[in-house]
C-alpha cells in the first residue's frame, strides 16, 4: 500500500503538476515555440519569454543520478529508510527530482529504467508522481 505524503507547499506555478498527478497524470510545462519541456515551472519559457502550457508525459524514463537517504528527513518516510532520491530524466527530454519506490534501496542503478506511479498527499486535490524501476 503506498503511503500518504505531505502535500506539496507553495509554488503555483507547479498547482497542474501536482493536480494532474491526482488523477493518474503526469503533466509538465512546456513551450509550444521552442518545442521544450521545462521544469521547474514558471509562468513564461526561459527561453523565448512565452506562455507555458501543460502537457501529458508518458512516464516513461530513466535514472540520471540518485542517492540513497538512510536518515528520513520527514517523519513520513521513518519508516521507508532507506529510500531514494533520484532525478528522472523522462523520454521527453525533461528532468525532475522525485523517488524511486517499491524495491530495495540498493537495487536503483544509474541508467536503470522507470516509470510514474502516484501517491497520495494529505491534500485531496494533490498528487505526487514518484517512479518504480520497470521490469
């Protein structure tokens, strides 16, 4: 059973990502001119200064850097440690920080391939997209 994390705080920009997550999606900013996804969000493209809009992303990626948290910071994960802390470069291009959940701490390798799942947050309005290795 997945556990129930705290909702995410602050940071409007980032309200669809973790709404969509909610319902089983997995949305990102991204700018129609420049063909780019972008994270973090902001109101405008980093690039060409126009308008983001969200997108659907397939979930599918992979691990580009991890580590392995042995000592929760968040009494919600006291009893996940060890965990870890990956940043997944998703098939778009785009990469974000987020945890790879439902194995052995150990077994998470760089490169290794994942895909979203989501969690629960103690808002009901908010999800959160973590990852599980595939295969």
């Amino acid at each position: 059973m997945a556990m129930i994390h705290s909702a995410p705080r602050g940071n409007r920009e980032a309200r669809p990502h973790w709404v969509a997550a909610r319902a089983g999606r997995l949305a990102m900013p991204f700018c129609e001119p420049c063909s780019s996804w972008n994270w973090p969000p902001a109101g405008d493209c980093p690039h060409c200064a126009t308008a983001l809009t969200w997108r659907d992303c397939a979930g599918a990626g992979k691990v580009v850097s991890f580590s392995i948290v042995r000592r929760a910071v968040q009494p919600e994960w006291k009893d996940h440690a060890p965990y870890v802390v990956a940043v997944i470069e998703l098939a778009e291009g785009v990469r974000l920080l987020s945890n790879v959940v439902d194995c052995a701490a150990e077994a998470v390798t760089m490169g290794a391939a994942v895909q979203v799942v989501f969690h629960e947050t103690t808002d009901p309005e908010l999800g959160l997209p973590v990852f599980r290795l595939k295969g």
